[in-house]
C-alpha cells in the first residue's frame, strides 16, 4: 500500500527534521518543505483519477464544467493555503500562518460567488 510508503518516508522525515532543528533550523525547515512537496507529488496521480471521474459524473449528470472547475479551484485554494499555514507553523509564525488561512477563506468566498449565484437563482425559479 502506498500509504504506508507515504506514512514510512513522512515519519523518518519528522524524525531527521527534529534532530536538525537543534543544530540546524534552516535546514530542517527546507527538508520539511521539501518532504511536503515530495508528497504532493506521490499524490498526483490519484489527484487525477479522482478528476476524471468527477468530469465524467459531471458530464453524465448533464451539469456545466464551469462549476466543476470552479469546485476543483476552491479546493485546490484551500489545500495550497493549508499547506502554506502549515509550513508557517513549522517555522514558528503563527500568526502568519493564520493570515495565510483567513486569504485561502477569503479566496475560496470570491471563487464561490458564481456557484451562490447559480443557486439563488434556481431557488428563485420555484417561487412563484
């Protein structure tokens, strides 16, 4: 199971970058942001599985890939901001890293408005 392989190389990981934090923060900080990239890159290839079919369902359902786009955009806002405040954590800003959360919110707001939109307008179809 890859999982496992993700789990195995993330906890030696931790471990190298706690021994490296007493000595050398800077570089246990770079392996930290290197190890959260390696991952992500593992994860790619499920990402676009998980893409695929979601086009599929959404061609099947008869429904516009302009709000399956704008669905893929919010989540990929709220994983990349995620990532970011995590990262900020790790070097010990947590205040950083709580403005990076709130523009990830902020961001995911704008990119919603379209989808609120399509709503309330259905919504407003069945009122008579």
């Amino acid at each position: 199971m890859e999982i496992l392989q993700i789990v195995a190389f993330a906890l030696i990981a931790t471990i190298l970058v706690v021994l490296l934090k007493e000595h050398r923060p800077v570089l246990a900080m770079q392996l930290s942001i290197v190890v959260g990239v390696v991952i992500f890159l593992r994860l790619i290839r499920y990402l676009s599985l998980v893409l695929e079919f979601l086009t599929g369902m959404t061609m099947q359902a008869n429904i516009s890939l302009v709000y399956l786009n704008i669905l893929l955009k919010i989540v990929g806002i709220a994983y990349i901001a995620e990532f970011g405040a995590q990262i900020c954590r790790d070097a010990g800003e947590g205040a950083t890293a709580g403005k990076v959360e709130f523009a990830g919110k902020l961001f995911i707001l704008v990119m919603a408005l379209p989808l609120i939109s399509a709503v309330l307008e259905t919504i407003l179809k069945f009122i008579p």
